[in-house]
C-alpha cells in the first residue's frame, strides 16, 4: 500500500483493474436506476472495500476504487466492510464528501465474522442490495453466501480467483499443501468436490462450474457471460460473476456486458 494526492492510503492495482471497474459501473447504473421505481432502499454492499483509491503500479496514476465508483449511482445507503483499520479510516475521509445526505455504514472487520454487523444495518422491508466481492484470494466462504441467501434480497457480483489463486494453489501435490490451504479451500467451495478435479489438466472453467453449481444450490441463478480479467500477458487473473434470484438482475448484467471496455460490442 502506498499514499495517494491526498497523503491517505491507496491500493497498489494492475491495469487490469480498470476494465473491472469498467464492468462494475456499468452494472451499478442499471440496478440503482432500473430499480428504483419498484424499491426505496437501494443498498450497495462492498465487502473488501479498500482505501478507496487505486494506483496503477505501472502508470503512478489513480483511480477510484469499488465505493467512490458506486455512491457515483442513486443507491440510497452503503455499507463497507474492510479488515484494514488505516483502510477504512482513508475510506471514509473520501467518501463521506460524497454521500449527498445519504447513509453510509462503516465496518471494520472479516467478511466472514461481521455478517450480523451487516444484517443490522440493512432495512430488510422493501430494500434491495448489490453485494460486490472483490476478495483477491479465497477469504469468502460460501456459507457466508448462505447467510446472504438467507437474509438478503440481493444481486452479487464476485470476483472469481482463478489466475491470481487457485491455478496457483489446486496444482500442488497433497504434501505442498498446507492444512489451512485445504481448508480454505473446502469453506470457499462449500465441500471437497475441488478435490476431485485435482487429476485433471488446469481449466478455469471446470472450477467455475463447481462454482456455479454451489451457488445454484444456494438458488441464485448465474448470469451467462464472465468477464475475463487479464495481465499485460494476456493470462487469466479472474472472472466476475454474477450471482442473484431476480431473472431482471440477469438482464442487466447481459446489457453490461453487451459492449467491452474497448467500446467493442459483444457477440452472444
């Protein structure tokens, strides 16, 4: 981490990260405004929030981070969830000038260890929320996702690790493997069936079904198309998902995604 303009911390991204933003705009103005008319309280959730500003390691130049990107659209409260105290306290210096009236939660602490800090803060009646998880490895588990199914009427948009964890991690022979790794990786997939793939040549999309499947169980339904985030060498980082029980959600992200960053309209 390093100091923005501002003297305040800044996350140290890729060049990749504009193009996930790229999506995750795109999606924030449809929801907040397509929306509105049918729920009052629109809430934008971001679980791994950051500093709020991102500086391009290659570049020197910034950029908002996930919350300055969302309290740009008509969402009517946020709440953001960060495990760095310096982070969040950065977090808030930039966004409270930007919340126009509206509420904003601030919480320090795992994603996974917080859910009742959230479920506190978020109207339940006549509400609706994105959910954005821009977990860079393995944090969430997928019995958080369970309490989200349980207590949320919400979209989410997940950052999948494919290149930036798992291709790295699920090659290793059982003895380069640590107990914790297995074990994180068994809470992230909900089970033990990653194992079995192991044998298998590396294919992210094998593990994405596996993915895929787990959420469905959960009932959400999963928008068809997956943004590929890349490096300067064109190899796979990871993909977004998106997760949500509302067939409207799925139309939104089909239109996000109908022209690329490139301003290159999409072929389904």
């Amino acid at each position: 981490m390093q100091l923005a303009s501002d003297g305040l911390p800044a996350m140290d991204v890729g060049a990749w990260a504009e193009n996930k933003h790229y999506y995750l705009n795109r999606y924030c103005d449809m929801f907040a405004v397509g929306t509105s008319k049918k729920w009052p309280q629109r809430y934008y959730i971001d679980l791994f929030s950051g500093p709020g500003i991102g500086i391009n390691r290659e570049t020197g130049q910034e950029s908002p981070g996930s919350p300055l990107i969302a309290l740009a659209h008509p969402f009517t409260n946020f709440v953001f969830v960060e495990a760095n105290s310096e982070s969040l306290d950065a977090l808030k210096v930039r966004t409270e000038p930007l919340l126009n009236g509206r509420h904003a939660e601030y919480i320090l602490g795992d994603a996974n260890d917080v859910f009742s800090d959230i479920v506190r803060n978020v109207q339940q009646q006549g509400s609706l929320s994105l959910i954005f998880v821009d977990a860079y490895t393995i944090q969430l588990k997928m019995r958080t996702m369970q309490w989200f199914s349980d207590h949320f009427r919400t979209d989410l948009l997940i950052h999948f690790p494919y290149g930036t964890f798992l291709q790295r991690v699920i090659p290793q022979t059982q003895t380069e493997m640590t107990e914790t790794t297995i074990t994180e990786l068994n809470e992230f997939f909900g089970g033990t069936e990653w194992q079995e793939l192991r044998g298998r040549k590396p294919n992210p999309r094998v593990y994405l079904n596996l993915y895929e499947a787990k959420l469905r169980e959960l009932g959400y339904m999963i928008g068809d198309n997956y943004p590929r985030m890349a490096n300067i060498k064109n190899a796979t980082l990871y993909y977004l998902v998106l997760a949500s029980k509302n067939e409207l959600a799925l139309k939104f992200w089909k239109n996000t995604n109908e022209i690329d960053p490139d301003g290159q309209r999409a072929l389904f």
